[in-house]
C-alpha cells in the first residue's frame, strides 16, 4: 500500500520510502522536516500498543461483507454466542466496528447500557457472564443521534477501541464491521498488523446482487494479506410455517456462494436459511438459541449453527497452531 | 454544476441491503417510461450495484470535450447510467479507498459528468453516514430541487439505522421527500400465507413518528427480485404487482410536485 498521504504535494516519493524528505518534491512541503528526520518511516505506535493490548486474546475475527444486510450483525452475535455457549471457559469479545450505523447493542439486547472507564481502559458491557460487547451504540446519547463522520475520525475511533477497550482474557475477538471496503475496513486491518489475526469470515446471501460485492471483499482481502477462514451464506431458503414448503425468496441465480466458492477457491462454511423468528429474535435482543422450545429456531438453524462453529474453531485452531 | 438538470432525488439509508439500488433503478426505469429523461448516479464507490441491475456490465464510459459521457440505457438515451463499475477492469476488483480519495471520486462524478438536459437524476448512494453523503451534501447544497427518499426494511435493526440518517437529512438541511419500505411481506407461492419475514409496519411507525411522508410498502416479490440483472422495468413488466403500483404513485407524485414549480 502506498505511503503517499492524500494531500501530499506532486511526485510525493511517500513517507515510509527512502527518499521522504529528501527528493526535489519535498522542497517546500510543510512536513519536509518531519519526513527528513525519519520519524514518519517508524511505524505508527498504535500498532505496538494494540498487539500489547490484545496480546491476551487467543483469536481475532474479522466479519466482514461488500455488502449490507447480508447479516454481518446477526451472525456475528450467533457465532458469539455459539462460541461462548460451548463451555463456561471460553470468553467471547464482539467489537462493533460499525460506526455509523451499530447493531449489535440491540442485536444482542444490551441497548441503553453505559461505559465505564477505569484504569485499564474502557471496560465492555457484558452481554453473559463471558460474551463481552463493545460498540459506538453505547456511547450516543439517544437512538437518533447520527455520527455524520469522515474517515479520518473513524479511523481514531477504531483506534481507541482496539487500544483501550479491557476485554481482559478472551479465547475469541470478533470484529463484526460495516459494509465496504474503506476506511475501518483498512484501519482495522492495519492496527491489527502485529497483532496476528486469525482471519476474516465473509457473510453473503445467495443473489448475485450480493456475491457481486463479496468478490470484492476476497479481493479486499487478498489485497491486504488477510486470510480468508471462510464464507458463511446466509437468508439462503425459507420455509413457510403454514406449509412447509420452502421457496428460494433470494435466488440463486449464479449458483449462489457455493458456485463463487469454488471459482475463488475459499471454503464455504454452511448455509443458514432464512427464518423469521430469528429475525424477530434479532429485533428483540433475545438469545435465539436457548429461548423456548416453541419460540426457537427450526433445528436445522441450530444444525446449521453448530457445522459453522465447529468450522471456524477447527480453522482458528490450525491457524494458531 | 448540473445546471441542465431539473430536479435531483437522492436515494438514502442508515442500513445497507434494504434495496437502495433496487429503489433507484426501478425509480429511474419509471421515470423513463413515463417520457422523463433520466440520469442515475451510483455514488456506492465500495460496492456499485447498478451496473448488475441494469444489465450494463462491461460497458465503458467514455471522456469527450464536455466530460466524462454517461453509458445509456436506450438508443433515445433517455436514460444516462454512471457508475464506478464501468471504471474496474474485472467484475472481482476491489476499490480500497480512504475517505478524501472517495470525496475526489464523487465530486468529479457531480462535475465532470455530461449529463445533458435531465428532467431528474437519481443518486444511489451506499449505507451510512459518513464521507460519501457529507460530500454529496455539500456539493448538492447550491443545487435548488434537490430531495431524499429514504429507503427501511420493517425490521428494527434497520429502523434504527435509518432513523440516524433522517437526523443526517435534518442536520444537513435536506428535504426528505419520504420513505419507501421494502421487504415488508412474503407470499408463499404455494399456500399464499403471507408471512412478515421481517416483521411488520415499522417502515410506517417510523414515518408517522419522524413526522415525514410514506410513500408506500413494496413486498418480497421474486419476480421483481429476478428482473435485477436484466434491465427490465416492474412497472411494464409486471403491471399488476405491487411493487409496480407503488413506483407508478410515486413517479406521478414526481410529476405533479415538479409541474407545480415549474
């Protein structure tokens, strides 16, 4: 990736090279002096204090997708609580990287809660004994308020939150992001450097409309040296509850992720179908899994779940190993 | 900057994957069946959609002594189509751009573009609140006639989203013209049991509370869901749908609004 800063003169040579500060385009340049004296080469010091601060988590995940409302948020909360729910030992992080529009306050039903500062930083909300949250939602001051931000600032917020959070000893961090590939996108990527992630887990639907943006993502991805753990299809049939017939509501037109799979050569975890109840789970804030009989998922979500999970701790496993 | 175009409608929301891009082709199409002369701008630089809908991949734009010309629809070119899709060599690529890149990108999309006479042109515009819409914003701000229509899904965690943006409209001093929700409902085409997959109505609470006007609930219809990826119109294809009902309303509410201040 390219040094060269967005307001840098003409035939800037970029910061990190060797010429910064001293080629002909420098002359004249306000940071001239800042480039010439090698401080701009050193690597940021974010970098550093996030591997320190993060040195305590075992896996880091990021969830991401070119495209929005694929569920990025949902599966991310069910593979959290999947993870945390296998043993009262593995303590699960879900960081909300999504600035301008967080879900996963309400996705997982901790709306309204507060952060509290303290010594070690800032302490995340805990949505069960060991499935902690962190997310910009619990820092606005009502459900309207939007954060009409550029870039720059996002990327300061994602800073403080991979530098000062204190999630304490966590077996999974999951970086549940926005859609794209942009600025938080690249951030998170970045502070991330020494602080060796597991890998990213791409979330689709079957239309083509939807992997469109996903080969983008893979490309993202490939671009930034981020490991691909796999791609988890979601909304990918639906069962009617009067009949029981299932019909393709987003169909898979090229094949869906299975065909895009393939050609891209990255594994396909599993296919959650789309189920109505969870989206209302999900508008509820309920723990879908464990709600009551009647009110809970078809068992092949639950099925479905379990393969999924099993896949990303076998490929968490392998990658630390 | 547009001086030739009548009327800009910009396509909003909080969330993404509730069916901006559908919104605005499907708006766009209509507006060109009904004889306006159209222009769609997809501003989602991360992940541009538009090319797909409308069946245009793999056309070029090309530079001519008045700008960049628009790739068209038809022969009549009354339907102008620009895209940062037309600019990437493979459908795989991906665009990595930090914010200021992005804001060079569509300022030169607002300036540089050789729309000619428009009766409206459409923005597409991707999720969030953030670099994309401010610059929008504040380019379209010496632009008289300019408008929003937000789009929701009924669920909450989409509501909540969208309800941010209406704040954004509002900070920024953009007239919302209304809100259209989509995905409100599906027939199972075997039983003909409706079932709201993603609850219900919200998409009107969230217009009665925000205190703007519903332009309507469009279902889950796969057919309409088909007809991305070929360019085809609801309103001539499927006349009797719903999603077909509400666009026509919709483009005639267009028609009477800019009469009346022309």
């Amino acid at each position: 990736m390219s040094s060269v800063p967005d307001n840098a003169p003409q035939h800037c040579p970029g910061t990190q090279s060797e010429d910064a500060g001293k080629a002909s385009a420098c002359a004249g340049c306000p940071n001239q002096n800042i480039c010439a004296s090698g401080e701009a080469s050193q690597p940021d010091p974010a970098v550093e204090l996030i591997k320190q601060r993060l040195s305590n988590v075992k896996h880091k995940i990021l969830i991401l997708s070119g495209k929005g409302g694929v569920g990025k948020s949902t599966v991310t909360s069910l593979i959290g609580h999947g993870l945390a729910s296998m043993s009262p030992d593995i303590n699960v992080g879900i960081l909300d990287a999504d600035i301008c529009g967080p879900s996963q306050p309400r996705v997982l039903g901790v709306r309204g809660e507060q952060v509290h500062n303290s010594g070690s930083g800032w302490s995340p909300v805990y949505v069960t004994d060991n499935l902690s949250l962190m997310s910009i939602g619990f820092l606005l001051g009502s459900p309207d308020d939007a954060v009409i931000w550029r870039g720059p600032k996002k990327n300061g917020m994602i800073k403080q939150f991979l530098s000062e959070v204190d999630w304490g000893d966590l077996d999974y961090l999951l970086i549940d992001t926005p859609p794209g590939t942009s600025d938080e996108h690249l951030s998170a990527v970045q502070y991330l450097a020494q602080a060796q992630v597991s890998g990213a887990l791409l979330v689709t639907t079957p239309q083509e409309l939807s992997l469109l943006d996903v080969r983008k993502e893979i490309d993202f991805c490939r671009k930034v040296g981020l490991r691909v753990l796999g791609v988890v299809e979601n909304m990918s049939l639906f069962v009617c509850p009067n009949c029981k017939s299932r019909s393709e509501i987003f169909p898979a037109t090229s094949g869906g992720a299975a065909a895009m799979c393939r050609e891209l050569r990255v594994p396909l975890l599993g296919a959650l179908p789309l189920e109505p109840r969870l989206a209302r789970a999900c508008d509820s804030g309920e723990l879908p899994l464990s709600a009551p009989a009647a009110a809970a998922p078809a068992a092949n979500t639950h099925d479905a779940l379990r393969e999924i999970l099993d896949k990303i701790v076998a490929a968490c496993e392998n990658s630390s190993n | 900057m547009l001086d030739q175009v009548k009327r800009v409608l910009l396509v909003l929301s909080g969330k993404g994957g509730v069916g901006k891009s559908t919104v605005s082709t499907q708006l766009a199409l209509t507006l060109k069946e009904r004889g306006y002369k159209v222009g769609l701008l997809d501003i989602d630089l991360c992940g541009p959609s538009v090319p797909y809908i409308l069946n245009l991949e793999g056309h070029d734009v090309h530079q001519s002594a008045e700008g960049w010309v628009p790739v068209y629809m038809d022969s009549e070119q009354r339907l102008g189509v620009l895209s940062i899709g037309f600019l990437l060599t493979s459908r795989n690529d991906s665009v990595v751009l930090r914010g200021p890149k992005k804001t060079s990108i569509i300022k030169q999309f607002l300036e540089d573009v050789y729309w000619q006479e428009l009766d409206f042109l459409v923005i597409d515009t991707p999720p969030g609140t953030s670099d994309e819409h401010i610059t929008v914003m504040e380019n379209l701000r010496q632009v008289p006639q300019c408008s929003a229509i937000l789009v929701t899904t009924p669920q909450e965690v989409a509501i909540e989203d969208v309800r941010k943006e209406i704040t954004f409209c509002r900070k920024t001093g953009i007239p919302i013209m209304g809100l259209i929700e989509n995905m409100s409902g599906y027939e199972c085409p075997n039983c003909s049991e409706c079932t709201n997959i993603f609850s219900t109505g919200g998409g009107q609470s969230l217009a009665e509370y925000a205190k703007i006007p519903f332009l309507g609930s469009v279902p889950i219809d796969p057919r309409v869901g088909r007809l991305a990826g070929q360019g085809l119109c609801a309103v001539k294809e499927l006349p009797d749908s719903k999603t077909s009902k509400v666009f026509g309303e919709l483009v005639t509410l267009l028609g009477e609004n800019s009469n009346g201040v022309n």
